[in-house]
C-alpha cells in the first residue's frame, strides 16, 4: 500500500516524490490469486487494488467455450481486453465484432458490453479495469480456483446486481437494443477495436513500441502498448514520476531489474512497477522477446512519440537512441536510472 501523495505535474521530476512504501516484483506464469467463476470458467488475479495503490486491477481470463458474461457496463472503470489465443464475439455498444489473437479491445465506462468464447478451445485473455476496485466482485463471488473446476452455473440478473452495487456495476437481461442500459458518462464515446499487427510504431534502441490504445480512445485513462524486443535490444533503466505499470511477458524470455533485484521473466510472467521505482528490461536471448505494457494513467505515448523514430532505418545509432530516450524523459517525468548491462 502507498502513502498518500498529491496529484503529480507529468512533467515534475520523481525526485519530489513523496517515499514509496510498495516495492515493484514479477509475478511468474499462473500465480497470483485464483478463482473459478461461475464454476468452470478460470480468472487469476497477478495484481489487484492492493497491488496497484488502487490504480487498476489486472488479470487473466480463461473462459471455456460458450463462456462470457452477459451484457453490463461500468460507471466507474475504464476496460479493457487484449486475446492471447482463442476467438471472442464481442459486442460493445453498436460494434461487434469477432476478436482472435492479437486483438486488443478498449470498452468505455458507460457503454455496456459483452462477450462470449466462441472458439475450439478454452480462450486465454488479459483483462484489466482501472481504476482497481472491480476485482472485488470476482473474489467475492468465485470459488477458489486451487481445485478441479466445477459444474456450469449462472445467476439471475436480480441476483447478479444485488451483489454488484457496491463495485458500480450492472448487469442487463439480453435485449435487441446493444445501447440498452448505456450511462451518460459513456455518451459520444466509442469502443476501439485493435487487430493484431495494428497500431502507431515508434522505435528506439532495439525496441518497437506500438501503440494499441491511448488518448481519446481510453479517456486519458490509461495507455496500451505492444513492446518487441529483438535481440540485445531492451527498455533502458529508468522510474516514472507519475505511471503504474505491468508488463506480461506474451513470448520469450525478459531479464527484468526491478528496484536492484533481477528475475528471469518467462512468457506469462507480470512484471509490475510502481511510479517512482527504477526498472528496466533486457531481451538476452537470440529470439525476439514480445510484451503486453499496460501504464496508468494515459499519457506515456507522447513519450514514446517524441523520444523514438517512426521505424529502424539503415543508420542505426542506438547509443544516440538510448540519449535522446534519457533527455526527453525528463521532460516527461522519466528519469534516467541504475542499470546493468549497458542500459543504464
């Protein structure tokens, strides 16, 4: 849990940043807290409000076929969904659509939505709501997720939002109108739809940043961001003045330094950082390295916009690459930091 600050300046530098109490850590491939829901369908938790200072919660879903939730909406999260594997339908205010893999989804407070596993298989999603608080309904609900999965069940809608009151939730009966239910905080807002290999590039020092959410399309509320990383190339050590991030590992193998301790972050993991600790992430293995980068609140992206190039090109220089990244972040609130190996 963090001590209670004040609203940060993006550009302030985090040497006036009050003490942290967390402490950044990797979460390794399937732990954290689990839960069955609704009795067959698998939800674990790497990080929750606790985890977060309330920032957002995140976890992975892996809903069997047929399984989904029934329409509802938010009127305090911000959502969103990126598929590992599997293919949902998913309905979010006037759009569906079908989402495979590599597909990241931004649903809007207010805009009720929905989704369901219409695949071969068991769907493997991350999902995460910031602010965190949400959670709380899934923990409280679900069975815990140690044992063997149970039978199918489901809930009348009655008794759905009975429970779902405290956590600003409501969930809706199947109907014809997709806008049923909708709140007025989610007026004129649209969901973003992301497919595999799409969104803006940004490269520096061996590490492509493509942007799959942020701005208008997330109400500043937070950022997405694909990271690959090819061989030798990494993210330089550095803190962040005012950004919660989490990094899962989608494929290979990240040497993550956190706060002066090192861990092998293999596909699954969850790298989490607090504002304010020194962090970075080296891809030391001869295959690329490729991360899903959640940051909270939005606004790293101009970051990335103004620090990297649009693409690698013919006249690498990744040393001036990694000095530009250092003397542009201070005027983001990124502070250069201790590293190792080069990327300090």
């Amino acid at each position: 849990m963090a001590v209670a600050r004040t609203p940060q300046n993006p550009n302030s530098s985090v040497q006036q940043d009050p003490p942290l109490l967390r402490r950044g850590k990797v979460v390794g491939p399937g732990e954290g807290i689990s839960v069955w829901w609704m009795g067959d369908d698998l939800i674990t938790f790497p990080a929750v409000s606790e985890d977060t200072g309330g920032e957002h919660a995140f976890w992975l879903d892996y809903p069997p076929v047929g399984a989904g939730p029934p329409r509802h909406v938010h009127s305090r999260e911000e959502e969103g969904f990126f598929v590992i594997r599997g293919e949902l339908d998913v309905k979010v205010g006037r759009l569906a659509a079908r989402a495979g893999g590599g597909t990241f989804l931004a649903a809007p407070r207010g805009v009720p939505h929905e989704w369901r596993n219409v695949g071969q298989d068991s769907a493997e999603v991350i999902t995460f709501a910031t602010p965190g608080g949400n959670e709380g309904f899934f923990l409280e609900l679900g069975a815990p997720g140690a044992g063997p999965p149970g039978e199918r069940r489901t809930l009348p809608v009655q008794e759905i939002n009975a429970r779902t009151l405290r956590y600003g939730v409501t969930y809706m009966e199947g109907g014809l109108d997709p806008l049923e239910g909708a709140l007025p905080i989610g007026e004129e807002r649209t969901p973003t739809l992301v497919l595999a290999g799409e969104g803006e590039r940004r490269y520096s020092a061996g590490a492509t940043y493509t942007i799959k959410a942020a701005g208008l399309a997330t109400a500043s509320a937070y950022t997405v961001t694909e990271i690959a990383l090819e061989p030798g190339g990494g993210v330089p050590a550095h803190r962040h003045a005012r950004y919660e991030e989490a990094l899962y590992v989608l494929e290979g193998t990240a040497t993550a330094l956190v706060d002066g301790e090192p861990y092998q972050a293999s596909a699954g993991s969850v790298v989490l950082v607090p504002w304010g600790v020194h962090h970075q992430v080296h891809n030391r293995t001869d295959q690329v390295v490729r991360l899903f980068d959640l940051t909270v609140p939005g606004g790293i992206e101009e970051y990335y916009r103004s620090a990297c190039r649009p693409l690698p090109g013919p006249g690498s220089d990744p040393d001036g690459d990694l000095r530009r990244l250092t003397v542009v972040g201070r005027q983001f609130g990124v502070e250069a930091g201790p590293g190792e190996g080069g990327l300090a």
